[in-house]
C-alpha cells in the first residue's frame, strides 16, 4: 500500500505544484490542469468560469445539493466530509492550491454526495459542468490528467476502507499520521505533523470515536512512538510504525 510505503503524500499531493506570483489576481492559466491548452480552448472555459473566495468555516457545497460545477482551488483549502444523521462525522479528503474538487457531478450529473468546506480563506475558480466536459473531449492531455487524478483518489479512499475494515484504531492512526507528516529538519529518522490536527478531526479521519482517539495518542506518546506538543506531533520510530501497518494489511504467501 503506498500510503504505508510513501508516508510523504497525506492525498494528492503530486498534483499540487506551487502557483504563480501570488501578488497578482489568480487567472485560468495559473491553475495547473489548464497549463499547456490552447489558447482557443482556454478562452471558451475562461468566459464561462466564476471566482468566488470563501472564509474559513463557510460551506463550499452540501450534500445532495443538486449543483453541476466544478471547483478549482487556487489558493487556500478545503475540506471533504460526510455527516451522518447522528452528527457524526467522517472525513474523506482535504484539497490545497491547484487541486480541484466536484467532478463526479460534473461527470454524472447526480447530487452532491458530500459536504465542502473551506478550512482557510481560499479562492476558487467554477466552471460548469458542460463547459468543463466539452474542455475534456477535446484536451486529451488534460482528460488523461482527470482519469489520473479521480484514479488517484480511489486508490487512496480503496486504502482507507482496508484499514478501517482491517485496523484496530491504533494501527489507524499510524497509518494516517504517515499520510500527513513530512520530513522533520535535521531529524532523517523522524517526521513531523505540524500543526497537529485536533483529536475529533483524527477521529473523523480514521473512523474512531474522539475519546478512544485520544486515549490511544497519550499511550503512544508514553510508550515512545510520538512526542507531542502544541506545535506539532513528532513520529519517532516511523520505520517500526511502517513495518507495523504493513506486516498486518499483508496476508502471508500461500
């Protein structure tokens, strides 16, 4: 699983390079799907695309709301997330700079099938679904991007179902502290999540309740696998946390 083996990507990362000068108003070009179309093509989705910038906390979209467009990020983040009847919550993905969210109804026409949520201030770029569909059929270099990008988000959602149908919650929360850290500086052996996400965000993340989620943090942390404080969550023993996960999603050769 490459979650397991490549903890560097928290999602998709790979498909998030750095934008262009942020000090000028972002434009259709600045957004990298779009870089390397024609200028024909270009101009058709630029005159039919919209900006909108959105707050933190503001909802993007809802669930079963029976819009079509989709979003592209170019600047700030936001956030994927189920909600149960119940109040609870489950979340499925974050998107920053350069990433796009909306497709599939876009794709398919159904309704929304989760709720988007802006994390920071963020500026995004609409453009409805025909116009966005028309733009595909005829860029193959940008349809093998979409077929990339929605082929990526599979995988990564395909990882998720394994670990939480197969993971007691502590295996859970190895694997999806690999998928948010980084390198720590002038540390080779260790990784760092900075900041630390809240206790009930890790819970929603993993599909554990928040109590249990922060019981199994305080064990950890006694026990030597992370060392915490207000500014970050610092993995220790990645290597054995690796060799953990792993050696339980693989079943032995027959």
């Amino acid at each position: 699983m490459r979650a397991i083996q490549d903890p560097v990507v928290p999602h998709l990362v790979w498909l998030r390079p750095t934008m262009a000068d942020p000090t000028r108003p972002a434009a259709l070009a600045d957004l990298p799907f779009f870089r390397g179309a024609d200028t024909t093509s270009l101009a058709k989705v630029s005159a039919a695309a919209r900006w909108r910038t959105v707050e933190p906390g503001q909802v993007v979209v809802d669930d079963d709301e029976p819009s079509t467009d989709i979003f592209f990020v170019a600047a700030g983040s936001v956030r994927v997330q189920l909600r149960a009847a119940s109040g609870r919550e489950v979340l499925l993905n974050e998107f920053g700079s350069g990433e796009f969210f909306g497709e599939l109804s876009a794709i398919d026409g159904a309704p929304r099938a989760a709720n988007v949520t802006a994390i920071a201030r963020s500026r995004l770029c609409i453009i409805p679904a025909q116009t966005f569909l028309d733009f595909i059929f005829t860029n193959p270099a940008a349809c093998h991007g979409l077929l990339r990008t929605l082929t990526a988000k599979l995988r990564l959602q395909t990882e998720r179902t394994l670990e939480r149908e197969a993971l007691p919650v502590r295996l859970r929360l190895f694997s999806e502290l690999l998928r948010l850290s980084r390198p720590r500086a002038g540390a080779p052996t260790e990784r760092v999540v900075s900041p630390p996400p809240p206790h009930h965000e890790l819970a929603a993340r993993i599909g554990a309740r928040r109590e249990v989620v922060s019981r199994e943090l305080s064990d950890m942390t006694r026990e030597g696998w992370l060392a915490r404080d207000r500014r970050a969550i610092r993995i220790l023993r990645v290597a054995e946390m690796q060799q953990v996960v792993s050696t339980e999603l693989r079943a032995p050769a027959a």
